[in-house]
C-alpha cells in the first residue's frame, strides 16, 4: 500500500517544511506526504486527521470550510514505521 520511504529523503529537505517557531521541527503538508508515499492526498487527510498533534488551518470559502493539514515529520515518520 505505501511504498518505501528513506528516512533521509523526509530529513533532507524535500517535501517538508521547516516552521523556526514551531522548535525548528519540520512539517508536511497532505500533499507533500501524499508525493512521498505514492498516496492520495486525501488517504493522507483521513490517516491524520484526527490527530492532536496536526496542525489543522481552517478557512471559510464560498461558505464551505475548507481545512489543510500541517503533520509534524516526527508523527509522520512514526506513523510509517507502524504501516
């Protein structure tokens, strides 16, 4: 189901984002998850949703409420090693 992910690839660089406000820790958008594991964004959405530790970031477009993800590359990498 999900392919293999070197744990240099999340800790390089690619695909993560580093917050300095946030300890310096690095955090991933669905998206970004999603290109690294070879899965849909939204398999990514429902694996992390309901997490505490995910940043959720909320807006209202249209009157539907749209919601983006910001998962921590340490749940991220732990999550994975239990798949």
């Amino acid at each position: 189901m999900i392919s293999q992910l070197n744990a240099e690839s999340a800790l390089n660089g690619r695909g993560y984002l580093e917050t300095p406000t946030l300890a310096g820790n690095g955090y991933f958008t669905a998206d970004q998850l999603a290109d690294l594991w070879k899965v849909s964004p939204r398999m990514i959405e429902r694996i992390f949703m309901h997490y505490p530790e995910v940043i959720k970031v909320g807006t209202i477009y249209r009157g539907e409420q749209r919601i983006s993800l910001r998962i921590p590359e340490g749940l991220a990498k732990l999550v994975y090693q239990q798949a």
